[in-house]
C-alpha cells in the first residue's frame, strides 16, 4: 500500500486559501456551501498530480484500455470517496475539527451526481472505482445530463417530481476540455460516389450537427496513484450565431441547432427497465457514442498507423443495449473515413466490442422504427442493414427454411431494428450479471443465439465497492473489523472470511449487534429530520429500498404488512418483536401503479402509525428521496434486507449484496444474485421463499394462473384485498386503490391477473416473516447469523467482478503510476 505522504499543514491552509480565491472570504465568513467548495478543490489539488501521472504513464506504456460505454453513471458524491482514496479522510476531518467543522456536515453540502436510474447506473459507478483501485486502464464514456434523476417529493402521500439541478454551483471535480470537442452529426442523406481508385465512397449531406464538448472527471484508485477518467460529454450549437450576418435559411438552420444541443443533453430518462422509444433518447445515444467512439480512434492514431490492429490496444463494453449503436458508429468510421473494407471493418469492430444484457424483461427491449432511426442515422441505418442482411444469409445458410429462426435473431424485423439482436452478433461476448440470469438467457430468453453461437456467452455475477458501501457508509463496521483482522479486506474484500470463527463469540456478538443500533439511531435521526415520523431503534429494520416495479413486488411487501396488522387488531398481544417497515425508491414519472403503490404504503403507514391500540408494534416508513447518499445510511442501519423479486425477473441486483456486507439477513427469493448469496452464507443464515425461476417460467409458457382461487379460498387474503377497495386506507375515497386490485386478480387486455405471482407467493412469505421473528428473539443466533452475512461477503465486490471481465473479456493488463 503506497504510504500517505499527506501535509496536514499545508492542506489546510490550501482550504484558507481557496475560501478566499473561490470566495473572497475568511473561513469564519464562509458558508458551509463554500467550505465544502474549498474542500472539494483542495482534494482535487492533491488528484490532478496523479491524474497527470496516470496519463504520462499511460502515454508511455501505451496500454491496451478498455471503454465502459453506459448512458448511467449513478456515482453519488465524490468528497467522502476521493478523501478515502488519497488515504487522507481522518486527517481531513481532523483539520476540520480544528476548523469547527464536521465533516458530515461539510460532505453533506455536495449533491449526489444522480447520473443513472438504479442498479445498472450504479454498477457502472462501482466498476470505476473498481478498475482505479486495481490500476486498470480505463475510461467511462457517457452524457452529462443538465439535470439528473429527479428529486422525489412526498406530499400527501404522493410522489412529485421535482427538476435535479445538481451542477447549480458548478461542480469542484469536473474539469472542461473544450480542446477535445467533436462535431456529431444527425440527419442529411447519403450521397455516394466513386472516387479515384474506383472505390465506393459515402459522404452525409445536408445534415445537422452539433458540438460534443468532454468534461473529465477524476477517479481515483484506492491507496495508489491510479487516477482514471470519467469523460461525460456536453452539447453546444456549432455557432452562437450573429442575428444580422445569417440570412433567414441559415438563421432558421442556427436556431435548430442550438435547440438540437440544448435537447440532447437536457435530461436523463427517468425509467428503469423500460423502453419508451423517444427520438429525443435515440439522439443521446448516438450523441455520446459517436464522440466517443471518434475519440478513441483518434486516441489510437496518434500512436498506430495500423487500424486493423485497433481491438489489441481498445476494448468497448456495451452497457446494455443503450449504447449499441458504438457498432456500426465504429464500422462507418473503419469504412468511410479509414478506408476498411467490410470484412476488415467487421474483424475490427467484433474484436473491439461486448456487450452486458440487465434484463430479460420483453418491455425493456430496445428496438427502434426503422423510419425513426433511418431518418435520424442515414449512414449508420444503411450500416444496420448490411449487418442484417449478411447475419440473416448466416442463418438460412445453418437452418434452411426456418423462418422461425429469422423472425427471432434477425436484426431488422417486422419494421424494427433490434438493439440486442445486433449487439449479439456484432459483439465478441454476451455476458449476463448473475449465474441464474445467464443460464435463463442461454436456455431461454436468448437460447436461439446461443446455439449458433455458444462461445460467445458467459456470466460475470455483478458486484459492489466496499470502499464506498463499507468504509465511508458504515465507519463503526469498518473500523470494528479492521482491529479485529487488519484493514486488507479493502482491497481483497475475500478477506472479511477471517471473521467467521468470532460469529460464535458472545463478546464478539454484542459489539456487532452495539455497532448495528448506532447505525440504526443514526438512522433514527435521519428519519425524523427528514419524514418528521417516529421510529424504535430497537424494533427490526426491515428494508426495501430499490426502484419502484411491479416484478419488484413492493406490493407484495405492503400487503403483508396490512395483514400483519390485521392479525395484531384481532389479537393485540401476538407474540411479535415490534418491526418497522422501511420502504424507499422512485417511480417513472409515467408508471401509474408504481406511483400508486408509493400512495398505498404511505397511507398504509399513516393509518397503523397512528394507531396507538396496536404499541408500536408495527411502523410503515416511506423515506423520500432514495439516492446514493442516503442509501448510505440506510445499508449500514438495516436488520433484514428484502429481495423479494418475481423469480427470474431480477437479472442481479447489487442492493442485495450491500446489505449483506453490512450484516443484513435476506428474505428473498431464489432470483439474481440472491441464488449466490445463499451459496456463500448458508441456507441458515438466509430466509428464501417462493416460486423458483423454472416455476415462474412454466406458468408463464401456461398463460398464468389462477388468482382468483386464492382469493376466494383464502379468507385473510381476501381480507386484505377487499381493504384495497372498501376505503379502509383511503376513506376519502375509496375507489383510490382499485387498480391495485384489478391488477391483482382481473385480466386485462392480452394481460394475465397477477403477472408478478403475488398472491401465489403470499403465504409463503408471510411464513419467512414469521420465521424471521422467531430467528430475532434468539438474539445470539441473529447476531451470529448477521455476523456471517458480513463474513460471506467476499465474493460481492466489484473487483472481484471486474477482474473477470479483464481475464475473459477485456484481457487488460494493470499498469503502476510513480509520482
Ligand atoms: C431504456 C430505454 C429508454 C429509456 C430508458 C431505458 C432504460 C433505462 C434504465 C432501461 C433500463 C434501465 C436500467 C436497468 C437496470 O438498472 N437494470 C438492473 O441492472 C442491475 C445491474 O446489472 C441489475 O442488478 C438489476 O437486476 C437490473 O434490474
């Protein structure tokens, strides 16, 4: 570990002296806005001598460096990160104290750069910190949004959207290299000549364009000099234009581009595994990718003149199907600017390219009108359509006369331009993001592709940085840990093994269930601040948090806790250790029983949080606003994690593996990388129930079952649905929760009652929730077990991911920065 040449001295001085550069300020005179501000630069003082030590580095060696292309960057602050990274967080906070300062409260002042939805946002975010910390190089491609994921407001239960303006006071670790703009161009036709030599030659006429303009972000390994860089592009018009100079064609021409750049950058779509097919998303797509991909070209000509040998120094991962189109960006570049023929071409980009598939749900599959995408991408659709046409002559060639099998792979069909298709056979590597999720991909969603192609498949269970979801969110845990192993678990988080034998030792135990109820009072407070309601630190911590989705079956969590309660009102002393139920996450704006789900727990928690008959027994918690930051405290403070997908819908999920780390007991389903869990805890130290996988799927292949006997056979079920549409949670108006009903058990349209098998896997969870209080009043066993959970996390961290993905895909090799 590089030893921590940090001048106390000098740093805080350097915090004196940028109050008063930034600010015209004495540090007594400052804000704690400003303070922060004069924080973060000292910081990144202290980063940009690494980071230029990286580049020479990289200059020198000329390493081959992978390009992790995601439209998300969930990264969350970056102050507590980066002062871990430089090894100099408990120095800084001491200079702080010194100051008067808390450092909480200085890291709190930074809004969390919400540049993604969910899991696959905040993924991309881990695997950065990851390949910094394991000296990679690396660059993170993708679009810096003006506004980010929207702020979520509760009011009267609902949720409200509100605009993220997170870069109002500009943003300390950003730096602008307008040196670096690139023009991308939209729109036009393609004209075609011959030129000299006799050649077919393309050029786009009559287009429109804009300027892609990088901001570089630092990202900073753990304990060395690694500093790699998140490029996030921004558009500008081509021209800021002169009113008198244009005449009206050319002003009417300007006034479009800069609306076009003003668009493009706007704002991030807020769904989460789901496609909504906006042109406004495709040009952020090809906005970013064509800036980058051209970079990276130009990157590798400024040190090779032999462009065919492009894959041995570039490597592009395709974050889901959204930034696909790199494909035929980096064939029309190979072809109409480096003069590759097409199979040359094709060698290139195949080498160059793999892709990542989040999700086999049918209604977050990318496919774009050919009209939409041909008008908007003439050259690149043309490049589409030869890609199709020789794949499809592929595939008559190994099954003749089976139509079935071009309907399914064929990359243009029926009108529409499969995004994933063409990520498949374009691509070197189909990877899925969990065991259980890659064999459904090979044996089912995409099992027509893996016949044909089965060497291109391969699983990299997804992962977590325990840098950020151990060492910054949960301090107490880490430092406990540190003493009683040594602190190597923070770059080889295999580590946290060792723990195991102190699982059994009563001391041991209660020092981890002590640290486990700070984190819960620090909870507390956090709570009241922010939701103004009441909570028992010693009650169970129940907690889902995650984005609001029918297959996440928050709905089956909310249910069971309307029958918990009316269990506990026919019999008020049931034997039951008091719980609260902590629900967080965000809706699509459009996703109306999603946002109506959000309105049934808070009036579910409205009506049983005010029932003093019932002791506290029960408390329902919607906590507003679930980003990064607080997902922080709430890890660190959480008694039971909830899992509780559809099985075979959640492809991973990672919010599973951060609670683990953090000494969370699951309830879940056999589904993602809960499948893993299990395998590295023990079917003991975990509560599963439900439908598995193959279960799921064979109902599915059935058209579903049968909702409606379980209402009508189960007598508190039926209770409990009928509290849905009787006004019981919504007297004003009892109607309000009655798509929640249908939605539960009439068909609608082509759709089954109860897609997400919600009341076929009730009674099963509600007989884990019992077990769950039975684990809990045997307060050694649960200790133990959390224990463990932490113990067993090894496997989860995203550097143990992503040296999968550089051993089989990548085949990077890590490069040592000196200063
Ligand atoms: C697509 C088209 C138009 C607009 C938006 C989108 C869109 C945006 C985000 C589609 C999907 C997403 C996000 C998907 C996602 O987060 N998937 C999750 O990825 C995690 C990391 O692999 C997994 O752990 C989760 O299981 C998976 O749901």
């Amino acid at each position: 570990m590089a030893e921590s040449t940090f001048d106390k001295k000098a740093f805080k001085s350097e915090i004196v002296d940028n109050v008063k550069l930034l600010f015209r300020k004495t540090i007594e005179e400052a804000d704690n806005q400003q303070i922060f501000q004069a924080v973060a630069y000292a910081v990144k003082d202290i980063m940009i001598d690494k980071w230029m030590a990286t580049h020479k580095a990289y200059e020198l060696q000329d390493p081959k460096t992978v390009y992790y292309m995601s439209m998300e960057f969930l990264m969350g602050r970056a102050l507590g990160n980066n002062m871990i990274n430089i090894m100099a967080y408990d120095e800084i906070k001491e200079i702080l104290n010194e100051l008067g300062l808390d450092i909480n409260v200085m890291e709190d002042q930074e809004p969390d750069a919400a540049l993604g939805n969910g899991g696959l946002g905040r993924l991309a975010a881990c695997f950065l910190d990851s390949l910094a910390t394991l000296k990679y190089p690396a660059y993170g491609c993708g679009i810096r949004y003006r506004y980010g994921m929207f702020k979520q407001e509760i009011k009267d239960g609902y949720q409200i959207e509100a605009p993220d303006n997170w870069l109002k006071n500009g943003n300390p670790f950003e730096l602008k290299r307008p040196e670096y703009a690139t023009e991308i161009k939209f729109g036009g036709y393609v004209r075609s000549y011959n030129d000299e030599f006799g050649k077919e030659k393309f050029v786009i006429e009559n287009y429109r364009s804009v300027m892609a303009i990088p901001y570089d972000i630092p990202i900073i390994g753990y304990g060395n000099n690694t500093v790699n860089t998140l490029r996030i592009w921004d558009a500008e018009a081509i021209q800021t234009f002169n009113l008198d100079s244009f005449d009206k064609g050319d002003y009417q021409k300007a006034i479009e581009e800069q609306n076009l750049a003003r668009n493009i950058v706007e704002v991030l779509y807020p769904n989460d595994n789901h496609y909504a097919g906006k042109e406004l998303r495709l040009k952020q797509q090809y906005f970013f990718i064509s800036a980058s991909v051209q970079t990276a070209v130009a990157k590798y000509k400024g040190k090779h003149d032999d462009i065919k040998k492009f894959a041995d120094k570039v490597a592009f991962q395709l974050n889901d199907t959204h930034p696909t189109v790199a494909i035929a960006e980096l064939m029309r570049i190979l072809m109409d600017e480096e003069g590759l023929n097409w199979n040359e071409a094709w060698d290139v980009t195949s080498n160059t390219c793999a892709y990542t598939n989040h999700t086999i749900m049918s209604e977050a599959l990318e496919k774009w009108p050919i009209e939409l995408f041909s008008k908007l991408l003439p050259r690149i659709y043309q490049i589409v359509e030869e890609i199709n046409r020789r794949f499809v002559e592929e595939i008559k060639a190994k099954y003749p006369g089976n139509q079935e099998k071009i309907k399914k792979m064929a990359v243009i069909y029926d009108g529409q331009i499969k995004m994933a298709n063409m990520a498949i056979v374009a691509g070197h590597s189909v990877n899925g993001v969990a065991k259980l999720h890659t064999q459904i991909l090979e044996k089912q969603e995409l099992k027509d592709f893996y016949e044909m192609m089965p060497e291109k498949f391969n699983n990299k269970t997804n992962g977590i940085t325990q840098r950020r979801f151990l060492l910054h969110a949960n301090p107490l845990l880490a430092t406990w840990i540190t003493d009683k192993i040594g602190d190597e678990w923070i770059t080889n988080l295999e580590h946290l093994k060792k723990l195991k034998p102190y699982a059994d030792d009563l001391t041991f135990q209660k020092e981890f269930m002590q640290i486990k109820y700070q984190n819960k009072v620090r909870l507390v407070k956090y709570i009241k601040e922010h939701n103004n309601i009441d909570v028992d630190p010693s009650s169970i911590f129940d907690v889902q948090v995650k984005r609001l989705h029918e297959y996440k079956r928050q709905l089956l969590n909310i249910l069971h806790v309307m029958y918990l309660y009316n269990k506990l009102k026919q019999n008020p002393d049931m034997d039951m250790v008091p719980r609260t139920f902590i629900f967080g996450g965000k809706a699509a704006a459009g996703y109306r029983i999603a946002k109506l789900t959000i309105k049934l727990i808070n009036n579910v928690g409205n009506l049983i949080n005010n029932d003093k008959s019932i002791n506290n027994k029960i408390k329902v918690v919607f906590i507003e606003e679930y980003c990064v930051s607080n997902a922080e405290l709430i890890f660190a403070a959480a008694d039971v994690s909830e899992q509780i997908s559809t099985a075979s819908k959640e492809a991973s999920g990672t919010g599973n593996m951060k609670f683990m780390l953090n000494g969370a007991i699951t309830i879940g389903t056999m589904d993602g990388a809960n499948v893993e869990i299990v395998e590295e805890v023990g079917q003991e130290n975990a509560v599963i129930f439900g439908m598995s996988a193959e279960e799921v799927i064979r109902y599915e292949n059935q058209g579903g079952y049968d909702s409606m006997e379980i209402f009508n056979n189960d007598e508190e079920i039926r209770t409990v649905l009928t509290q849905l549409i009787n006004g019981f949670y919504s007297p004003e108006n009892p109607e309000l929760f009655r798509d929640i009903y249908n939605s539960l058990l009439n068909y609608k349209c082509s759709s089954r009652a109860d897609t997400y098998f919600i009341l076929k896997d009730f009674r099963a969870y509600a007989q884990a929730h019992e077990k769950i209080n039975e684990m809990y009043k045997d307060s050694a066993r649960w200790a133990k077990s959390a224990m463990l959970n932490t113990a067993c996390a090894g496997k989860f961290s995203s550097d143990r991911t992503i040296e999968e993905y550089v051993r089989d895909i990548w085949k990077l090799e890590k490069v040592e920065v000196k200063l």
